[in-house]
C-alpha cells in the first residue's frame, strides 16, 4: 500500500543520499591526498566473500566465481577495496539487466593479481571505455539507472591508490568486462599469516 511505501522509499532515499555525501567526500580526501590507507594481507576469498555479502538486497543476483585454487594473499585496504567489488557489481546488475549473467574471475599472472568483474549485458557504449571512468559520466541507459555517476571515478581512484590499474573494455563474447589488476607484493610466511589470525 502506499502509505506502508512511503516509508520505506523515504529510508532508501537517505542511504543513498548519505552514500553520495560519503563517495564525494572520500573522492575529494583521495584527491587532496589526505586519504590514508590502512593495508593489511588478506586472502582474496574474505575480500571477494565479503563483498558479495554487502550487496544490496534489492540486487541479489546469482554471480559465478572463478577464484585460484590456491590461497591468495592481497595487500589491500579491505572495506575500500570491498567497495570497489559492491560498485563494479552493482553496476553490473542495474546496467546489464536482471537475465544477465555476472561473473567475477581471478588469476595472479606476474606477480600481479588479476581480478575482473563481468557481464553478457549491452556492454559499454562505443567509445566510452576510459570516459566512464571521469567524475559524473555515465552510461548508456542513465535516464533508467539512478545515480550520479561517481561509482566508477571512485573505484577508479581507490584501485589507483594501491598502486593498481582499473580498466574497462566489452567482452568479444557479449558483455562488459571491469579489469582490476594490482601488484601482488610479497606476502608473509604461512606460518606468520596464521600467528595474525
């Protein structure tokens, strides 16, 4: 009913008013380079399994994951780096479509971790695979998309401050695909990473 509606639209506008104050701030600390990071190792499993936990509920969509089998350690600011994962799925899920597939897959090439999110969605406008990246650009369906166009800038920022690269490009399959790749640095002894624990 509407008035039980009402309510609920007026919570949702909030947060998402108060997400928007919170990316804008945090774009402009990133910028000014008064944005500390707080990095410590991680297996990319707890980042990857954390993220997908904090999705909205509104975008509970099935994703396939394809993570190396063996234990992968990143040297990773962990609630920024799991933000960067909740946009570049988030994003996935509004812009692709509800009968999309999603996916997101790993590999460690060179001492560089390589972690992609992608889609077999409309992929990304012509012309447009470094553009979407700049502070309030956005895609093609943005009239139909709610938002501001500050998600990718932000990510873009974050992966950028960890010494790593964010790029975009449409999948020959279908789709768009978010490349992430970072340095993988030399991760503590097995037997010091459990001590931590």
């Amino acid at each position: 009913s509407p008035p039980a509606r009402q309510p609920r639209d007026t919570r949702q506008h909030k947060l998402n008013t108060s997400r928007r104050v919170n990316t804008l701030l945090d774009m402009a600390r990133i910028q000014s380079g008064g944005f500390n990071l707080k990095k410590e190792w991680l297996t990319l499993e707890e980042v990857v399994g954390s993220a997908l936990q904090m999705l909205e509920p509104g975008l509970l969509h099935p994703i396939t994951l394809s993570l190396p089998q063996q234990l992968t350690l990143i040297h990773v600011d962990g609630p920024l780096f799991e933000r960067v994962l909740i946009n570049l799925l988030e994003n996935a899920v509004k812009y692709a479509g509800p009968q999309a597939s999603i996916g997101i897959d790993a590999a460690v090439k060179d001492d560089r971790l390589q972690l992609g999110g992608w889609d077999d969605g409309p992929g990304i406008p012509a012309g447009q695979e470094q553009k979407i990246f700049d502070k309030f650009a956005r895609g093609n369906k943005e009239s139909a998309v709610p938002g501001v166009g500050l998600g990718l800038a932000i990510c873009h920022a974050i992966v950028e401050v960890h010494g790593g690269t964010l790029t975009a490009y449409n999948r020959p399959q279908g789709g768009a695909c978010f490349r992430v790749t970072l340095p993988q640095g030399k991760p503590p002894e097995l037997d010091d990473f459990h001590e931590d624990m």
